[in-house]
C-alpha cells in the first residue's frame, strides 16, 4: 500500500511540475517574441533617424531649424536659448548711439530688392533703387562686370550690399546669397533685372495689392511698348488692376477659360518676379545649382504658388514697367586702350566669339537639361502627387472640342 501511495505522490508531483514547466516554456516563447519585436522596432527607429539626418545632410545642407540641428545632434553642445535660427541682409554699424540702441534687434526694412548690375545699366539702376528706397527696401546689388567703384558716387550706395562676381547671373546669385533662411525676415523679394523703367510703377501700391488679393507670386505688367515681350500673359491690361489669366486663341498655346496652367494663367516671367517669403523658399529649392540661365523655370514656378496658381500668381496691370530688353550679360569690362601691336594681333588673329550667340546657346541646352531633370525627378519620386494633372486639362479640353 506504501508502495502505491509513494507512486501516486510522485505521479501527481511529477504532473505538477511538467505543468508548471509548460507555463514557463510559454512565458519565456512570448518573452522571447516580445524582444524580437522591441529589437526590430529600435532598430527600425534607430534607421529612420539614421536615414532622416543622412537626408537632411544632403538635401538641406544650410537647414536650420533648431529642433532639426538638436535631434540630429549637430547643435547639441549648445544652449538652446543662445541659437540664432536666422539671419538677414540689414547693414549694422561699428558702434551703436543711443538712439541705435533703441531700435535694436527691430528690422524697419520688411522688404527686399535684388538686382543684377552692370555699370553700364548705372543710369537705369538708380531710377529702380530710388523708387524702392523711400518704401523701405533693403537694397542689394549684384554686380556681374566686378566693378563695385563705380557706384560709389551714388548717395544710396553706401546704403546698399553690394556683390560682385564676374560674369554671373542672377540666378547664380541668388542661389548663393538669398537663401531662405537669409532672406526669411523680409516679406517679399523682388528678384528684378537691371533693363527695367519704372516711371509708372510704386512699390506701395504694388504691395498693397499683392497683399489684398493674396498673391504669393507676381510681377508688374509689361507696357506694350516695351522692347522684349515673350507672353501675351505678361502685357497690361489697361482697364484692370490686375489679372489672373489671359484669353488668346491665336498661336500654338490657345489660352481659354479652362487653361489651368502657363503661359494662360499661373504664370510669371524671370525678368521681374516677386516672391512672398513661402514662396521663396520654394523657388530658391527650385534653382539649378550649376543651370545658371534659369531657363524651363518660369513654366514650374507655379508650384510654388503655396496653393492654387490659378488663384495665388498675378500680374499687375495698374503698376507697370518697361522691358527694354538691354542685352548686357556677358559682356567684356571696361578696359585700359589697346596697342598697336595688339589691334594688329587681333586683326591677324581668329574671329572674335559671338558672345550673346554663345549665351543664348548655352541657355537653350540648360532648358533640355532642366527638363530631364524635372521628368525624371517625377519617375524617381513615386510618392509625389502633381496639384495640377495634365490628364484632367486634356479631358476638359476634348470635352469643349467635341
């Protein structure tokens, strides 16, 4: 009976611990999986961080968002309250006054003014800066013939920031001086070329009504009369303030009430837009780095109306200029008179470069270059969504035909 007893207390002992046995088998298989998961989520987080600051790195190298720079560990050796996020294009002195000190870190110029100059343009330049200067515009020059001298005998010339590269363009320009994150504190930037008359136009009333109607992308109209028009889009409209499109049935591009898109509507010109603060940041992102001519561009800067083209670009009929369409870019500087042993090498010498030929050469391969770039950055891109599909203008466009 013992013997039984002993062989049912054992059998009952050994059930209990085979069960107990299973339970911690069980819990340590969902320990197990439960650290598997935990490991594959820190290392799924670990590479997204890894792969945003890798991104980050090399598509917003002059990003400077504090939280960006903090997270990234770029910043992180520094107080947070001492980082200066931005920067500007206002003139500081030496030493302040009493009456400096008070309006210490307040910017009374909310606007700014960025021109391509030539000396030879000096005449003209001075009309623009004379009308922009009273409105409280920061004023900067850019100077592609390298001569800086020769304006200092203008009395707002002290006023002004003055670059000079020779050669350059102003695309080339304001890719490395008017960065967002420099440009951030003005309102609006007029990227403006130096063959402008500006006789009808000021820059108050021309804000006050990019401002009411919220264009975030516009330009003056161009007089009739002017040398150089390429858009019938860009001609004033004498009877109206302003305009969001244009109708012409003439021509290639026939522009009707149902065109959503350039040269009918959404559409501005290279020689004298004028940018809100989001829309410059976009179109700062748009600018080739090394396309210097900026040609193909004016047809995408409507993706960076911050919304509807159709509705946020403008053209101001009521402010006007002149396109007088000076070809100066590429030209030589001004230089000490020739020997004659040098006029005679020159005579003998090989035909001289036709400057302009070569530029307008160079500009229309940057078209073709711009182009493919934008067409495969649409193929690489499988997340990106177009606010404005071809597809849906051609049905509209069908559907009128028929």
């Amino acid at each position: 009976m013992k013997s039984i007893k002993t062989w049912r207390l054992l059998k009952r002992n050994s059930f209990s611990d085979g069960v107990k046995f299973g339970v911690k088998m069980k819990q340590l298989q969902f320990m197990a999986i439960m650290c598997t998961v935990m490991l594959f989520v820190v290392y799924r987080t670990t590479y997204y961080q890894y792969k945003q600051t890798e991104m980050e790195a090399k598509f917003s190298p002059f990003d400077i968002s504090k939280g960006s720079r903090f997270s990234s560990g770029r910043l992180k050796s520094l107080p947070r309250g001492i980082v200066q996020a931005r920067s500007d294009l206002e003139l500081r002195p030496l030493w302040s006054t009493s009456s400096s000190r008070k309006k210490f870190g307040v910017y009374s110029n909310r606007n700014l003014l960025a021109i391509p100059a030539g000396i030879k343009q000096k005449d003209n330049v001075d009309a623009i800066v004379r009308k922009f200067l009273p409105e409280n515009f920061t004023v900067i020059l850019f100077h592609y013939d390298g001569d800086v001298n020769a304006w200092r005998g203008l009395d707002w010339s002290n006023k002004a920031i003055h670059i000079a590269a020779q050669n350059q363009t102003k695309w080339w320009f304001a890719k490395r001086f008017l960065h967002p994150d420099v440009v951030s504190n003005y309102d609006y930037i007029f990227l403006w070329d130096e063959d402008l008359g500006v006789e009808n136009f000021d820059p108050r009333r021309y804000l006050e009504i990019v401002k009411s109607e919220g264009f975030e992308i516009s330009q003056p109209a161009l007089d009739p009369n002017s040398t150089e028009i390429h858009h019938k889009f860009t001609i004033r409209a004498r009877t109206k303030k302003f305009h969001r499109r244009v109708y012409d049935l003439r021509g290639s591009v026939k522009c009707t009430n149902i065109s959503e898109g350039p040269p009918c509507t959404g559409f501005v010109e290279g020689m004298a837009p004028v940018f809100s603060r989001s829309a410059w940041y976009c179109a700062w992102h748009l600018i080739q780095n090394d396309l210097v001519h900026g040609w193909g561009m004016d047809m995408k800067l409507g993706y960076c109306a911050q919304g509807d083209r159709t509705k946020n670009v403008g053209i101001i009929d009521s402010e006007y200029v002149v396109h007088q369409g000076i070809q100066t870019l590429g030209g030589q500087p001004p230089t000490r008179k020739s020997t004659k042993r040098e006029e005679l090498a020159k005579r003998h010498g090989p035909a001289p470069v036709d400057l302009r030929a070569e530029i307008r050469r160079q500009s229309t391969m940057e078209l073709q270059i711009f182009k493919k770039r934008w067409n495969e950055a649409i193929e690489q891109d499988k997340s990106w969504v177009d606010p404005f599909p071809r597809k849906q203008r051609r049905k509209k466009e069908r559907r009128q035909d028929h």
